[in-house]
C-alpha cells in the first residue's frame, strides 16, 4: 500500500490540509474535537511523517543509530552486546528515543548506512563501536556532523567524544596475578587485529611478559566466536606438554566457556592443568564448573552512560566530552591456581 499523506487524511476526516498539518504538529487553530478526530484518523491510516520532510521542519527523528559490521553470529552469541544493547536502550527509552539497530557485512557498508541515515534524518546520533586501527568511519561522521558518541579510545577517534575504560591497564593486571601464580607459558585468544581494542590487548600481553620475564606469552587473534575459541584452544592444548601454555586468557566469556569445554575434552583439568580467565564477566562465567576468573565490569551500565552522553550532546553540541570509566576488576573464581609442580 502507498503511505498515506495528509491529503488522505484530510479526505478521510472531511477537513483541510492545512487543519490536518495544524493537528499532527500540535499547533492551535482546530478544535479539541477536530483535533481527536484527525489523530483517530491518522492512527488508523498507519500514518507516520515524512523523514525528509520532519528534516526540513527541523524536528528531531527521535531515534539514535548503532551500526555493527561483525558476524550477526558472533553478536547473537556474545553476551557483552545484549548487556549493553540493554542499558542504551533503558536511558534512551527513558527520553522516548529509541535504538535504531543494523547489523552490516563490512565497514563499507557501515559507512553507507551512516551517509543514508543522515540524508533521511533518519536518527539524531550514533553509537560508534569497535575502534578500528586508522578507522575510516572518523572523518565520515566528523564530516556528517551528526552528535556521535564512541565506545572505546583512549584517543585515536578525532574530535568525536568517548567513553572508554583503560584495556591495557586491564590485560596488565590478568598478567600480573597469573605471573603471581607461578604461571610462565600464557596465551592470549584475542579477538578482531582490525580492532584498537585488540591491539592494546595484545601489546599489554607481550610488554608486561617481556617486564615480568615470562617464558612464552603469545596472542592469537579469534573473530570472537565459540567456534574459532575452541579451534584456537585445542591447537594450543595439543602442542608437546613443555611448549603448552599453563594459562590461557580469553577476550570474550563465549570463548572462555568454549575454551573450557575443549580442555575438559582433552582430558586436561581446570585448573589443575590450565588455568583460565575471561576479560568480560557475564553470568556464563558464574554458572559454568569451574567458575571463571575474570575481569568484572557492569556492561549494561556502561551502556546507560553512553546513551546518556549522547542524548546530552544531541540537546546540547558543546557538552560532549571524553569519560573514562573505571578500570574492570579482576574477580577471582574456581578456573586459576598454581601451575602443576
């Protein structure tokens, strides 16, 4: 069916354009009645504006964009984005905006959806995620001028704001209690190399094994799924007893539980003979056996807070601003002890 447009409306309801455009907008000169009358109308027309035309009038679209170029796999599986899908959409909903969600195969495309969204008014601002190294959807929205908050940094994200807590800090402190522990072989299933993220994961790993003189510490990039989790973690548990790693750190829990899943299929006990950690603390590290260490944050606050920087630069462009979160916390569970012997 073609969208109904106020001429219709104004059919329908035996009025005018004009009283038809001075309804929907909620300007005087109709009546209360004729009001009521043309909002029944329209409701039952399935009327919705025009987004260019909403554009033109400079209203809000009421809505923010989150465009995710992963594997929609990957993104249904991993618990961090439920959490913090959760709490953009509990502070957005709490202003009567919602979240407006597509999922992309590559930057490209991601790119593409930014410029389209723009030129429609489609949505007042967008989430960025998953800082890439020379990450060229920067000068885009710099460009769109549209308010965009980004997830991640520090810094390497022009003159858009972020919120960020402090990755290297975070993987340095894993590193340190494993090497406490006694551990000297470590491994590291990192996720996407693409990502800032990733990187700053991988050279926390390798700068804090060179200080603390760690035998081997090797990073081996993953696109975060349970599937490549577990291929990395039986090639890792299948070398010569010497060249195994005692502990294996992983960047996402659906990997950690893969991970451990592997181990317990090979016959090497957790954590008798390997010991492991997770970097994000979702209920999968609580109810699996053994309990997970792992480093503990509160994704669906963080979500909360980047919806809410958001919805403060949309009403006012001068308050954006960087924030930087706490550092997460290593929570220790049942999956680490001293390497055997």
């Amino acid at each position: 069916m073609a969208r109904p447009t106020i001429a219709d409306i104004a059919r329908e309801a035996g009025v005018s354009k004009g009283a038809v455009s001075f309804a929907l907008n909620g300007r005087p000169g109709v009546s209360e009645a004729t009001r009521d009358r043309i909002l029944r109308v329209a409701e039952r027309m399935n009327w919705r504006p025009h987004s260019a035309a909403r554009a033109l009038g400079g209203a809000r679209a009421g809505a923010v964009g989150l465009v995710l170029a992963r594997p929609a796999r990957t993104i249904g599986l991993e618990p961090f984005f439920s959490h913090l899908l959760s709490g953009l959409q509990a502070a957005l909903s709490g202003r009567g905006t919602a979240l407006q969600l597509l999922v992309v195969e590559d930057t490209a495309a991601e790119i593409e959806v930014y410029r389209r969204w723009t030129s429609e008014h489609r949505v007042d601002g967008f989430v960025l995620v998953d800082l890439q190294v020379r990450d060229p959807r920067i000068p885009v929205l710099e460009e769109l001028g549209v308010p965009t908050v980004v997830l991640g940094g520090p810094g390497r994200h022009g003159r858009l704001p972020a919120v960020w807590a402090d990755d290297r800090e975070a993987m340095t402190s894993i590193v340190e209690y494993l090497a406490a522990l006694g551990h000297r072989r470590i491994a590291h299933l990192a996720g996407l190399p693409s990502f800032q993220h990733t990187q700053r994961r991988i050279r926390a790993v390798r700068d804090a094994a060179r200080r603390l003189g760690l035998t081997e510490a090797v990073s081996v990039p993953t696109d975060f799924s349970d599937a490549e989790g577990a291929a990395a973690t039986r090639a890792l548990l299948a070398r010569p007893g010497r060249q195994r790693p005692t502990a294996i750190v992983y960047d996402s829990d659906v990997m950690a539980v893969a991970g451990l899943g592997v181990a317990t299929e090979m016959g090497v006990a957790v954590p008798g003979g390997l010991s492991v950690v997770s970097f994000d603390d979702s209920a999968l590290t609580r109810i699996v056996h053994p309990s997970l260490t792992a480093l503990s944050r509160d994704t669906f606050a963080l979500g909360e807070q980047v919806a809410t920087a958001l919805l403060a630069q949309v009403d006012d462009p001068s308050s954006a601003r960087d924030v930087k979160n706490p550092t997460p916390r290593l929570t220790v569970r049942e999956s680490t002890a001293p390497p055997a012997g």
